[in-house]
C-alpha cells in the first residue's frame, strides 16, 4: 500500500515505562514516564520530558536530584496507577519499599529490577513540556536480573507503551544481533 | 535477591530504533538511532541524541531539517547495516526509495511504516553528544500500517534494542492498558 499524510502529533514505538521518583514537600513522590531516552555516553546522562504541570517537577527543581526506576512487568497495575494520581492529591510515599543511595532525594524503588539515582544537569523549558537532562550517578540491579553483571531484559521483564492506542506490551523474541546482522550488507 | 550496585553506564530498557535522516553533502544519508524519545506535547516535538563524531549531525546542522523513520522488523539487516557504515565512507543514498514531503532535506523512507519530517528547535551540547530537539512538521504512515487512523503497532512490527548485550528484540503480547490498568488501586 502506498504512504498517506496522518497527523503529526505521532509516537516513537514503543516507548519505554519508568517510575520517575522525586522528593516532594517532604516525602517520595512517583510518575509514570514514556518520554525518556540515554542522551550522553560519557559521563552518563539521560533526558526525560514532564509535562509542566506535574507535581514531580517542583521535587526536581529543588532537590535538582531525582531517579529512574524500570518496573518489571509484575508492578504493571502500580506503575499505571502512579499515572492516573497525581501526589498533589494522593500519598504514593507507601506504595514501594524505597531505599536511598548516595542522593538523599533519589528515592530508589526496591521492588524494580533496575534502579538509576541522577543529578540535574540542565532543564530545557519547552512548550508545554519540561525537559530534565540527569546524569546517572549511582545504579543498583536486583541480583537476580543480571547476567554477566549487567541488566538481563529477559530478567527483568520490562513492559513498552504505546499511544494513543494506550497498550502496555511485553517484549517479545529476539529479533537479531546489533552491530552484526547488517554485515552481510558490506561489500 | 537483593540490589547490589552496578557500573552507572546503563540503558534505558528497551530502547526504540529508529533511522534518522538527513542531507550531507549533497545526498541523503542515514543512522540508526536508539536513544530518541518525544520531548513536547504540542507542537508535537521530539529528541535524539548523537555522538558527536556522527557524518549525520553536519547536515542536520547546515539544514536544520531531519527525518525519523520506524523500520518494521523486515528492515532489520538494513537498518543495522546503517548503524555499521558512516555516510563519510559509504553512499546510503540508495539503500531505500526516499521521498520528501514539505521538507526538502529530510528524506523519508517508502519502506518504513512511520516517517516523520522535523525542523530542527535547538541543538544542546553535551559531553559527547548533541541533543538534537525538533518539531514533528509532517508524519506519513503506509495505509496498511494503520487502524482508525493512527500507526498501529501490531501491523508496523518495529523492533527494540537493548545494551551492552547488543540484542535486538520483536515486540511482544499486550500485557494491559495504559490509564486503566491501576484503576483497581484507586480509592
């Protein structure tokens, strides 16, 4: 079939599902995020995008301290929840058993697989969306996910996002090796 | 298990693929791209971070335009062969069958379910990457890739990377919905 126009307001596919923790007015506070991305190899850094009205936001800003925590497929159901509430109106300080690294403002989520505490480089102002740019300062692994010392996705079981079909997916097969399966293109 | 700390250069789980393009010298050329993610809400924008030493970033530089293509998993080899050749060395320009939208200097590519055409918003500067920040100006689907309109992931079939294990993964079942799932947990 052939390639139509569609609207521009469009997806990556698929996106990641992170908790995003802060510590706000006092206490741990969690946000569902799908716009985050590595964005510096060395020292490491990511970025993540807020929409400008979130709670979370202000925790960063103060603190400029903040973590990443990947859910594995079991805290579906918790991870969407920390979506649907904001800690404007809800405390989500008791839903995870929180640990702290380094960064006393990080709060680190026990339950997940993985585990990132980061400082606040930079954050660029854009329309309708705060981008925080963190440097990963300090991560922690569940043991039982690493193979070779490093995360293990088949461990770990972390789920994707899509939009506006709103589908949480699993990973599925593997699929090729990268920086290897397009060898055989070279002459 | 319990947490034990791991060497803080980790990823984000999975990463999207993607192909970016853009004009360099003269002719399209293309990079696979895994850390991307959307950035703003309206208008639609986007962010993807390259190594400096990137053939790719001059052009999006001189031109201020790019594209992002979604391979589906059928572009595997060819994808993963863009992300082994720099543009310097290799001629990309007739691996795919381009066409251009509004933009003159963002190739799309036939072959992808998902095409978009970004004028360039700002570049950060980090460490060793730049932080390309653009604004989706024109998206294009194949019609066989979509449902009531919008990309659906089933039909489009991308794939995912993960690091340093270098494996590329297919997307798997649906595990719940989005905005929904942690109803339950609400009081």
């Amino acid at each position: 079939m052939g390639m139509t126009r569609i609207d521009s307001n469009v997806s990556i596919y698929p996106m990641p599902v992170v908790l995003v923790g802060a510590v706000v007015g006092g206490r741990a506070n969690l946000l569902a995020v799908g716009w985050i991305s590595r964005v510096n190899h060395q020292p490491p850094m990511l970025s993540m995008s807020l929409s400008k009205r979130h709670y979370t936001n202000d925790g960063i800003r103060e603190h400029k301290e903040f973590s990443v925590n990947v859910p594995g497929v079991g805290l579906l159901e918790k991870t969407d929840y920390c979506g649907l509430v904001s800690g404007r109106e809800v405390d989500k300080s008791k839903l995870f058993d929180f640990f702290y690294g380094r960064l006393r403002n990080a709060p680190l989520i026990r339950e997940c697989p993985l585990c990132m505490a980061c400082t606040l480089v930079e954050a660029v102002s854009l329309p309708s969306n705060d981008l925080f740019i963190g440097e990963i300062v300090e991560a922690y692994a569940d043991e039982g996910c690493l193979t070779a010392g490093s995360p293990d996705i088949s461990k770990m079981q972390p789920f994707t996002l899509t939009m506006p079909d709103n589908t949480y997916w699993r990973i599925g097969e593997k699929a090729g090796n990268a920086w290897d399966a397009g060898r055989k293109l070279m002459q």
